[in-house]
C-alpha cells in the first residue's frame, strides 16, 4: 500500500513513530481486516463511477490523518459507538412504515472491535495516512467561539443542517453522521475545509456544497466547537 509519511512525522512529543516497515505490516493487516468495507487507498472515483457510493459499507479512511484526532480515534477503535445513525448509505437501511421510513438494525454493519494493542497500531497507520495536506493548509479557519442560540439558528433555521445531522441526542436528522461528537473526533481544519467543499475530500459525498463563505462556514464550525465540548 501506497503511504504518504512525512518527515515531520517521525517524532511526535519525543516519541518515536514506528518505522516504515511496522507501518507497512500494520497495512497488510488493516486491508485484510478493514479493507472491505473502508478503502485505505483513494478510489479510481472517475472510473468506478456513483455506483462505488451505493456499494459502501463503510467511510473513506485513506485521508484518515487529516481528519481524526488520533486519540479519540485509538479510544473508539477499541469501543466502537455508532457515529451515522443510519449508516453509510442510508436509503439502503430504512424500511418503509406508516410513520414513514425507519431504521432496520438488522442492515446495518457492526464494526469491528479491536484490543488496546490493535487500537495502537491502527491509529498509528490511519494518522499516517495524509493525501489532503493542501485542503487542510488552504483552510483559514481559527477556532472561535459563538453564542448558542446563534449557533443553534445557524445550523437548524439558516442552514438547515438539522435535516441529515444531530446536534444532540434526540434533535435532528439521522442520514448523516451525528455532530454534536464531531469536535471530539476531527480536527478543526478538517471540519472548515469538508463543509466548505465536501467533494473536494469525497468526489461522491452525498453532503452538498453549499457556497457559504468563510464567515458562515467558521460559525458553523465553532458551534460544533460550543456543543462537542459540552458532549460527555
């Protein structure tokens, strides 16, 4: 497998990273165990067409180092709780009712658990993976702060982000992944950059571009700072 390792990567606080080698072996291990539900490599996008979103089981992780904080992603390896309520592709897990469409758990996939020394090893090699450093130093963002009921607005009323997203336990939408964890779990520039343009990180996203500009997109930001910092 292709890594891209920087330099600056080899001590992190003092600590040394493991070598290429055990990066390379962790690899081989990580494709056999998670490859077929997560792609560890960018997909030939153009040449396997929309189709690739309908057969996911699982996110992208081949740009997992610009997106995860390593930590919280070692911690929720080892206790994986479910971030997208409805999975990856969400029209493929609901049935139809009279209350309209609901969740079968029954077509959802259960993710893998792995030990403290598996965790270890994973998070190592996926924060290695980097192939957006770009996209991330393009971004301008500086976390700040909001006042809630602003930050609330913005993201239900303006915006309408409540209609795929949860800012809490019980409010919002269920097709896309859950936020009011998202500032515990992806780093601030990750979070800027993917709501400025989603298809820049995922050619086949199902979030859209919106064309907010960098004042609407940083206060959409620092409201998932205000809530994420709040969730237990």
């Amino acid at each position: 497998m292709r890594l891209k390792l920087l330099a600056g990567l080899l001590l992190t606080g003092g600590l040394l990273q493991p070598s290429p080698g055990a990066l390379a072996d962790t690899g081989q291990w990580l494709q056999s165990e998670c490859g077929s539900c997560h792609a560890l490599e960018q997909p030939d996008y153009p040449a396997l067409g929309h189709a690739e979103r309908l057969t996911r089981k699982g996110p992208p992780l081949y740009y997992a180092g610009n997106k995860f904080h390593a930590g919280w992603l070692e911690s929720w390896l080892q206790d994986p709780v479910r971030i997208r309520p409805a999975g990856v592709f969400p029209p493929g897990a609901v049935v139809p009712s009279e209350e309209g469409d609901l969740i079968d758990p029954a077509n959802l996939e259960e993710h893998l658990v792995l030990d403290a020394n598996q965790a270890k090893k994973a998070a190592d090699y996926l924060m290695a993976l980097r192939p957006h450093d770009e996209l991330i130093a393009a971004t301008s963002y500086e976390p700040g702060s909001v006042a809630r009921r602003m930050g609330e607005l913005n993201f239900t009323k303006f915006n309408g982000c409540d209609a795929c997203h949860s800012d809490g336990p019980g409010y919002g939408g269920l097709s896309g992944p859950e936020l009011y964890t998202a500032w515990q779990r992806l780093q601030p520039g990750f979070i800027a950059s993917f709501i400025a343009d989603p298809a820049a990180w995922d050619p086949h996203t199902l979030m859209p571009k919106t064309g907010l500009n960098d004042s609407a997109v940083e206060r959409l930001a620092n409201y998932l700072k205000l809530i994420g910092e709040e969730a237990p």
